[in-house]
C-alpha cells in the first residue's frame, strides 16, 4: 500500500515538475491579461479583457490613438463638405439590389424563414414557388434615436436567380406595411430605411461578433502559453493593439458609442443604450429569430452567399493549409494546448475544450478560425464598408418612416452637414481600414525548418489566392491591404 502510494507520489510530483516553467518563459510572466465579465453589460456582451499591460496601450497610442487626434481638425472640411453637396443621394433599384448582392451586406442572406417572416411576406410565399431569401434587420428595434432623426427595423424579400438576388419587396416593422417599386416615394423612403438599418446591423451587430469575442482568446494565450511553444508563436503576429483598441471603443468615455453631440466623429442615429443593446443582440441573438442565433465559436469555413462568401473561403482554405502544416507535430494530449482550450472555452461559446480539441482537425480549425476572423474576415468587412457611398447608405434619416402615399422630402433635406460631417469622420477614423502591421508581412519566429518552409508557401498561397480572385471578379480587399490584426 505504502510502496504504491510513493509510485504515485513520485508519478505527480514527475507530472507538475515537466510543467514548473519559470514565468520568465511567458510573455508577461504569467500575469498578463484576461477576460473577465463585461464591466458595462457582464450577461449581454461576449467576456471583456480591461487590465491591459501599458506597454500594449503605449505602442496603441502611438500607432492608432495618435492618429485619431490628428484627424480631429478633419471635421470641419468635412461639415463644409456637407454643405456643397447636401443630403443624400438617389439610389437606383440596380444600385440597391448590388449592394445586397455584392457589399459586406450580403451576409445577412439568408433562405431561413421563421414565423415572423413568413407572416409579413405570407401573400408572396404562398402565390409563388421560387427560391425565397431574407435579409432581416429586426436588430434595430433597439435604437432609440434622436428627436427628428428615425430608424425603422425592415424585413427585404428576395429570390434566386442564377447567382443573382433579386428584390421583391421591403417590410418597414414601423409603419408594419410592405413596399414594392411601385409604391413610388415609399418604396425610394423604404430602401434608405432598409440601408439604414444595414449599416447598424453591419458595424454594430454582426461585425462586432469579429472584435470582442476573440479578445479572450487574444488574452488567454499571451498570458498561459510559453513564448517557446509552438502554437504561441503561430498566434502571436496577430495580438498586437487589438486589446487596447477594444477597450477604447466598448469603454472610453470618448468612444463613438457614448454618442454625445460634440462628437464630430459619432455618426449614429441614437443614444448610448439603444447602441449597446444592439452589441447585445448580436451576442446573445435575437429569440424567435433565425437570423439572428447566440455568438458560437465556428468550427468550419464560413457559409455566406454570393461572391463575398466565395472571397472569404478562399482565403480561409490558404489559412486552414498552413495552420495545419505548422501544428503537424503537436503531440495528441500536449499540455500547454489542454490548458489553452479549457481557458477558452470557459470565455468562448463552444470553443472546443481539452476532451475533445485532439479529435480530428479540431485544433487546426479552432487555431484556423481566429488567424481567419482576426485577420481576412475582420478587415475585409471594413475595406467593403468604407468603399459605400455614405450618401446612398445613410446612418441618419431625417424623415419617419415610410407609409403608402407618403410624399419623400427633398433629398437634399433627409440629413444634414453635421450629419454627413459624423459619418465622414467616423468613415476615416474606424470604419475605412488604416492597417498599421500587414498579414502578408507577418514574422513568425519559429526554429524548424518545415514551419519555416510553412511561411514561405502560405505567403505564396496568398499572393496567389489574390490574383485568382482578382482575376475572377471578386475583388474585395487587395492582400497588401489586410492587416495581420485587428487594428481598426
Ligand atoms: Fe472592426
């Protein structure tokens, strides 16, 4: 009895001696940062990563901070810009169908019809048999805009043809009533409102999904993995401002989303709170509602319609291929890896813990998603973004809500310079990318010689994924452009 229990004795003491690294082997020495509950909405937003080490906040305010400021005195050419050319501007049923065809926009197709849905398009649904999709945007039932400025969330019916979406008609949730091109001044009103509450949905429910939940990941792995191990070093060329950026925008008291008048640079439609709901509605889903389901770590390439969803694959598949490459020697039950996944799946939703991380390709896919997300997926959104003409995708309408009949105010008159001013600064502040460190130039600082050769042919893999699109039409972001972090 004695004897067995000295074997196991020495067993364990064996087990955690392997593991006794000095906390000189990490990067912070084991007391870098971590997520923690959201400090302004702990049950609503995805975990939050607020002590942050002052040498990641200086090199931010040095590289993305300072440019802010230096961008202020932008604001007043861009009010006297919204003076010479006022309001917003005409947009044609083609231009309308291209931009939910062919924008970051597009991610909101879908063909998944809940019962809502079904009701308000039912007289559609029922008299023909085509390939039904929706783009829903009931998120922005949330906002509480401004006096005089409104917000509608709609629901716009399209079919398939070919390749092509095709619009039939736009529901206003306000005025509960359906607009089709006949409708004259309603259905010009009703696509504004549905752009509108595409923008919202864009920068502040959906995108948003891109940010925060990967902080922790961000946060667990500079803290609890050696600098030495494999997977450290494959991940860390994607760290740098991302953590100092997010705590700027979800909690300084100068970020766009505390929306306050002097603002130049805060664009939206309403207040504070109703902005937060929608970060909270992205997250944790809208109930009842297909399109919009509770923030899950993916585990596969990306499923999105139309070309931006052929874009976004094919630089995920180059991803995949050189995430799997580099991790082909990691041992089955690696211990620094078990601790990683269990920290994150404690902070992420269905991020795969250490019972099953080992299973097949889960590691290459998990290590594949936030490479892919933090990098391509992330900054092409923001490329496409910043490519709208913030004149045909308003962010304030000054006019309510559309109703049959309804004469539309001149266009000149449905924003105004300060308006346009807002959206202008926010455009060139956050939502057009300025990429600080490059994908194509990332370091990685790894000592085999096969990991090496893996960096060779990944950058060459995406040289050539650049072109091939490039080549075939579906040209979202040039590859010089995205960033090798979230940094804007
Ligand atoms: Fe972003």
């Amino acid at each position: 009895m004695r004897i067995k229990q000295l074997i196991k004795n020495l067993t364990n003491s064996r087990t955690s001696a392997e593991h006794q690294y000095d906390p000189k082997d990490f990067l912070y020495e084991r007391k870098g940062p971590w997520p923690q509950p959201s400090p302004i909405h702990p049950w609503g937003e995805s975990p939050a990563v607020i002590h942050l080490p002052w040498r990641e906040t200086i090199d931010w305010w040095i590289w993305i901070g300072s440019r802010y400021l230096a961008t202020l005195p932008m604001s007043l050419p861009y009010f006297v810009k919204g003076l010479i050319f006022p309001g917003l501007k005409a947009v044609s049923d083609e231009e309308f169908e291209d931009l939910l065809n062919y924008s970051m926009m597009s991610k909101f197709l879908t063909n998944k019809f809940d019962e809502k849905d079904k009701e308000v398009f039912k007289t559609y649904l029922e008299k023909e048999e085509l390939d039904w999709y929706i783009v829903d945007l009931e998120a922005v039932k949330v906002v509480k805009t401004f006096e005089g400025i409104y917000a509608s969330a709609s629901k716009t019916l399209l079919h398939k043809v070919g390749e092509r979406f095709i619009v039939k008609a736009i529901y206003i949730d306000d005025s509960e009533d359906v607009f089709e091109p006949k409708d004259g001044d309603a259905w010009q009103l009703a696509k504004y409102f549905m752009l509108q509450g595409g923008a919202l949905c864009a920068t502040l429910v959906v995108h948003p999904l891109l940010h925060f939940p990967f902080d922790s990941i961000n946060a667990v792995s500079k803290t609890s993995l050696p600098k030495e191990h494999i997977l450290f070093k494959l991940l860390s060329p994607h760290f740098r401002f991302t953590l100092p950026l997010e705590n700027a925008v979800l909690n300084y008291k100068s970020s766009l989303l505390q929306e306050k008048w002097w603002m130049t640079y805060a664009p939206y439609p309403g207040g504070p709170s109703g902005l937060r709901d929608l970060l909270v509605e992205g997250y944790k889903g809208i109930k009842g509602n297909l399109s919009y389901p509770p923030f899950s770590y993916k585990m596969s390439s990306p499923k999105l319609e139309g070309r931006y969803g052929e874009y976004l694959r094919s630089y995920y598949q180059v991803i995949y291929e050189f995430v799997a490459e580099v991790l082909s020697e990691v041992e089955k039950g690696d211990f620094w890896i078990s601790k990683w996944a269990d920290y994150c799946n404690r902070y992420v939703n269905d991020f795969p813990d250490s019972s099953i991380i080992f299973e097949e390709d889960n590691l290459v896919k998990a290590v594949t998603t936030y490479l892919y997300t933090v990098t391509v997926a992330h900054a092409a959104d923001h490329y496409n973004y910043g490519t709208l003409d913030k004149r045909q995708v308003p962010l304030r309408i000054r006019q309510q809500p559309p109703y049959k009949g309804i004469r539309m105010n001149p266009r000149s008159k449905l924003c105004n310079a300060v308006d346009l001013m807002k959206y202008y600064m926010a455009d060139s502040l956050f939502f057009s990318p300025t990429t600080v460190t490059k994908l194509i130039n990332a370091k990685y600082k790894f000592s085999e010689d096969y990991q090496k050769g893996a960096v060779i042919k990944f950058k060459e893999k995406l040289r050539i994924v650049d072109k091939e699109l490039k080549d075939k039409g579906v040209d979202y972001m040039p590859l010089n452009k995205i960033s090798a972090s979230i940094q804007f």
